[in-house]
C-alpha cells in the first residue's frame, strides 16, 4: 500500500504557475514539478473541496491550469468530524485566526489519516513550531497528526536499502 499525500493548494499553484522571476519562488516551482514527475508514484494523492475552491479562485488561466492538474485526484469528503477539529486547532491557538482555509487543510487530512499533507505553505503549514502544536492537540484528541512537509522534504518516495 502506496503512503497517502493530501495536496494542498499551494503545491498545484507552484506546479501550473508560470517561471517566477523570484530566484526562491522559481526554485520552488522546479522542485514542485519534478516532484509532481518523479515521485508521485509512489504515493497516492487526495486533496479536498477546499483546495479545489481555493484553485478555482483568482486569474482564469491560472485557475484552469491548477484545476487541470487537480482533475484525477480524488477529493477527500468534509465530514462532521472536520470543523471541530479546524476550530479546535484555531481556538486552542496552533493556528491564528486568520488560518481558516489552513486549519480546515489538517483537519481534513487528519480525520482521512493521511500520512503527509504536501504543501509549500511554511507560515501556518510546513512549520516545526505549528507541527508540534498541532500534533500536541490532535494526540489530546485521539487523532494522528499527518507530517506535513515541503516536497523538497518528501523527495526519495521509494527507499532504497544498501
């Protein structure tokens, strides 16, 4: 069984964005689609309505792109275990306020336990300080905490064994 990846929406925007001429930005990008080339193989991808809303949203051309790159991955059911989760991770303070769409993203790859959330989000997302608080609150309810990582980190989807 393949290891389950929960795409986040920053990752297809990276991916179908056009060249940044932002040395950071471009590096990200490139990473991203050889990522999305080489090792997403090996994993199985789900993303949510959430993502798909996000995606949606913005300059046409883009959104179709992101949209296009989005079409066969399936989307992971907002349940009414979701919300609560979201909330509490806002309320109990491993997010700010301002993070809604954020803490809606781990919920949804939490009650779908998914092993990584894949995103290039590194303010409320890929962050070790956010990580650790968040997986603080799910243990004191129960769930299991994807990781949640860059795909710079989540690079070598198949191990290799000298």
């Amino acid at each position: 069984m393949k290891p389950k990846v929960y795409i986040e929406t920053s990752i297809v925007s990276y991916l179908t964005a056009r060249p940044s001429g932002d040395l950071i930005v471009a590096a990200h990008q490139k990473v991203t689609q050889d990522w999305w080339e080489n090792q997403r193989g090996f994993f199985e991808l789900y993303s949510s309505q959430v993502v798909f809303d996000e995606a949606k949203s913005g300059d046409p051309l883009a959104a179709a792109r992101r949209l296009q790159a989005l079409q066969a991955i399936p989307l992971l059911e907002i349940n009414d275990q979701v919300e609560p989760i979201a909330k509490r991770l806002i309320t109990l303070g491993a997010l700010p306020a301002k993070a809604q769409e954020d803490a809606s993203h781990v919920a949804i790859a939490t009650v779908h336990d998914m092993n990584y959330l894949l995103t290039w989000n590194c303010r409320h997302l890929a962050n070790v300080q956010i990580f650790l608080a968040v997986q603080g609150i799910n243990d004191q309810y129960g769930y299991r905490t994807p990781l949640i990582c860059t795909p710079l980190q989540l690079l070598g989807g198949q191990l290799y064994v000298d």
